[in-house]
C-alpha cells in the first residue's frame, strides 16, 4: 500500500489494508515514519475485532519539508500547505522499489496498490516480473468522468447521457481549475503518465451508489488505462459498536446517548479545512438560532507534519457560547479527535453538515446519515452535486464558486433547519436511510461489493 501522505489518503488506504490482511495475505504499508504514526494514531479499529498482525509498516526516511501552519485567510481553499510533504514523498521511489524486488524474490506475486497521485513512487514495478501495480482512485467515481469529461471538452459524454448535461449548466458545477491550484494541477499531470501501466483500479465506492459512473469512467479511460475495475466500498466499518460493547469513550459519545433519536447535527470540515474567525462566528450563531443540537469538531487544518512544531491557531468562539451551549444542552464543542464513524452510526445522529471529502461522504452514506453539503475543494464540490442533485440525500449550504464570501448566520441556520425540521428534510432523510441500508447490505455475503472484493482477492490471488 503507497499512500499519498494526506490523511483521507492515508486513512482509506489503511482501511484497504485491513480488508485484504483479512484474507490472510500480508500487507505492507510504506510511507514516513511521521505519516506511518499519523495514519496508525487516527486509525478507527473496530471494537469487535483485533487489528490484523498481516500489516507491516515500512517507515522510510524522506527529505526535510516545510510545514508552515494554514492560512485561514487565503483566498483559495485548496490546502496548498500540504505540497511540500507530497513533493517530499517522490523521493519513496527507491526505498518502494527496494522493497518490492526484496518480496518479489520470495512471493509468487507482488501487488503494488497506489494512490493515484503516487504514481511516480511506484514506476519501476514495471520492471519486476512478478509485480502488478493497481491504482486506488480516492474520490469518487462521479467526480472522475466529471474531470475526464472536462478534459475533453465534453467528447466522452454519451449522447443520451442528459443529466450530466443538465447538471454541467447548473449554478456551482465546479471546473478543475476551481478547484485546484495550478501546482497541483501540474503535480496531478506529473503522476497520471505513470498510471498507464496500471493493470487496474480500485474505488471506495459502492455500485449501488454510483455503479453508472464507475461504467461511465471505465468506458471514457478505457483506451488509456487498464480495463479491470473494482468498486470494494465502502472501506469503513458498516456496524459501529454499540453502547458498553467496547465503543470510545469519548465524552460526545456518552452525550449522544442521552438525545432523541435523529434530533443531531454533526458539524466537521476534515483535516484540510481552514475557516476565518468571522466564518466560525457565523456557524456558530447559525447553529444557535436554529435551536438543532450538534456536535462540531472545531479543529484546525492539518500540517504537512502534524507532529512538527509551533504554536497553533487558538480558534475562537463567539463569548459566552460554549458556555451557553454546555448550560443549555444544546450541543458539544469538540476541539481535538473526534470518532467520526461511531457518531454517524449513532441513533441520534440525524444529519451531517459537511466539506463532502469522499472518506467522510461514504461513512455518512453508509450510515444512513443525509448531508448539508459545504464543499471547499478538490473532489469536494463534485461530491457535493452527486450528494444533494444525483443522489439526493442532501442539500447544498455554498457551493464552491462562493468560497471567498462569508455564509452568513441566517443562511447556515436556514440550511440546518431545512435538514432537520421540515418535510423536505423528512423526505431527504428517509432517501438516505434506504440508501444507507442497501450499502450496508452490499458488504454482506453475497452483496455486490463483497463480492468485487472477493472477485479482487481471487484475482490477485490467482
């Protein structure tokens, strides 16, 4: 496993490793020894099963980058900040490949899964015999015809494919340079001539989520990448632990227990996400006027290293809200590591405003848990259309053409009480329970993403 050292990337490829380690074959997951102890230290592990002991991790050393804290008052979302640590990351290629030609001498096959945007890391498996390299595609499958139909020109799009036409003229469909930087637009190029030898690609999603799609992409690259297609998702756990069964302890999760069921928000922007303090504030008022409970995970952005040093961002509250707050009962502040995953399976979770990072997108969706959708970048506003237009378990609070205004209060607090207290909100919830129920079932024995991981394993197997 060759993750990208961000921590969606990070997370979703060790969840994979847990998957396959499952089967019995040995995982080996390599990367820094700073981004091996971040991945390792955030890891949900379910409560019902000990960690494989098939996963070994390979902490190679990389050349010094700079880490410089985010800027909560850039003008573009993108976490740029986080370049350094994936320039960084190229230099990996002669320690993967050092590895790779060490097991390959004493395994019948060697399987290189990468991130897609550490192509370059894993080029010379080409030149072992034995070895296979398979792209693990982070995002979702809709926002990657949605970039393949950009780039050319709309070419790729069948004729009779009228939503996505209808959908491309919508107000807050995104382009790639909306949502990208220049720079990382030419380190997106820089890896994608390294994918051509990949003899597949496996996704994060489920078929009964966006099986169209995934066909829809495969057909639109099938003359430039491998043809074999895997939609394993999600990588999450689909049954969280329930109360005294070895859950987290933590202090949000004893609050959650004492709410009705469905009568909470949670609020969480990710890891890459920086909000200015007039933002906070804005939140902060709305989710107080709209008189919903919540929990929000009010962390700031990750660094490039999470463990280098220097003072963080004290990021302030309005006065008095906390204390309102916990006076009340009306919500909790969370200001360090929340367990995302066993709040959404929590009864009383009953929305999810949201950056729409595809990791937090699939373990809502899985969940049966309806979105507020607030896009910053990268995939996210795709994600953002397939949540609230295509799939419609959600609603969209700002759209990424909007990024450099402030959502004022009344706006947030329309948004969450649209989700949570009207008959449109109903509607939308109940579509994201079904939607919730059939993904649960597709892990099942016999479901149709089980048995794409098993149709994988045998593969790689073979």
């Amino acid at each position: 496993m060759v993750p990208l050292p961000a921590q969606g990337h990070l997370n979703q490829l060790l969840q994979l490793a847990h998957l396959v380690a499952s089967y019995g074959i040995p995982v080996h997951y390599v990367g820094s020894a700073s981004h091996n102890h971040q991945a390792k230290l955030r890891f949900q592990v379910p409560a019902s099963s000990a960690p494989p002991t098939d996963i070994r991790f390979h902490d190679f050393p990389i050349p010094p980058f700079h880490s410089p804290a985010p800027n909560p008052n850039s003008p573009h979302k993108f976490p740029s900040h986080l370049l350094p640590a994936f320039d960084a990351a190229r230099s990996l290629r002669g320690p993967v490949t050092s590895v790779i030609r060490s097991l390959s001498s004493k395994s019948r096959r060697v399987i290189v899964v990468h991130d897609s945007m550490m192509a370059s890391v894993v080029q010379d498996a080409a030149s072992v015999p034995n070895a296979e390299t398979y792209t693990f595609r982070s995002v979702s499958a809709f926002a990657l015809y949605w970039y393949a139909l950009e780039v050319t020109g709309m070419a790729l799009l069948p004729e009779e494919d009228v939503d996505i036409t209808e959908l491309s003229s919508s107000k807050g469909f995104p382009t790639l340079l909306d949502v990208f930087t220049d720079e990382f637009l030419r380190f997106m190029a820089s890896q994608h001539e390294f994918t051509k030898v990949s003899s597949g690609s496996i996704y994060n999603t489920c078929r009964v989520v966006e099986g169209r799609y995934i066909d829809l992409f495969a057909s639109a690259t099938a003359n430039s990448t491998a043809t074999k297609h895997w939609a394993i998702g999600p990588f999450n756990q689909v049954k969280v632990p329930e109360k005294k069964s070895g859950r987290s302890a933590h202090i949000c999760m004893e609050w959650l227990d004492k709410q009705a069921p469905g009568s909470v928000i949670y609020v969480s922007f990710g890891t890459t996400t920086v909000l200015s303090d007039e933002q906070i504030r804005e939140i902060a008022v709305g989710l107080e006027r709209s008189g919903q409970k919540f929990i929000w995970v009010l962390r700031e952005a990750d660094k490039a290293d999470i463990f280098s040093g220097g003072e963080a961002r004290k990021i302030e509250l309005p006065h008095g809200f906390e204390e309102t707050v916990e006076t009340r009962d009306s919500g909790v502040v969370v200001r360090d590591w929340a367990p995302q995953l066993e709040i959404l399976g929590h009864p009383a979770t009953g929305g999810f405003l949201s950056h729409c990072g595809w990791n937090s997108c699939m373990e809502s969706i899985s969940m049966g848990v309806p979105i507020l959708a607030w896009p910053m970048h990268s995939d996210q506003p795709s994600n953002a259309v397939l949540i609230a237009q295509v799939l419609k378990i959600g609603l969209i609070v700002n759209d990424c053409m909007s990024q450099n205004k402030v959502v004022n209060s009344s706006a947030i607090q329309g948004a969450v009480e649209a989700l949570m207290a009207s008959e449109q909100g109903d509607e939308i919830r109940k579509r994201a329970a079904e939607l919730g129920a059939a993904v649960r079932g597709s892990m099942d024995e016999g479901g149709v993403s089980r048995t794409e991981l098993d149709s994988f394993i045998t593969h790689i197997s073979r």
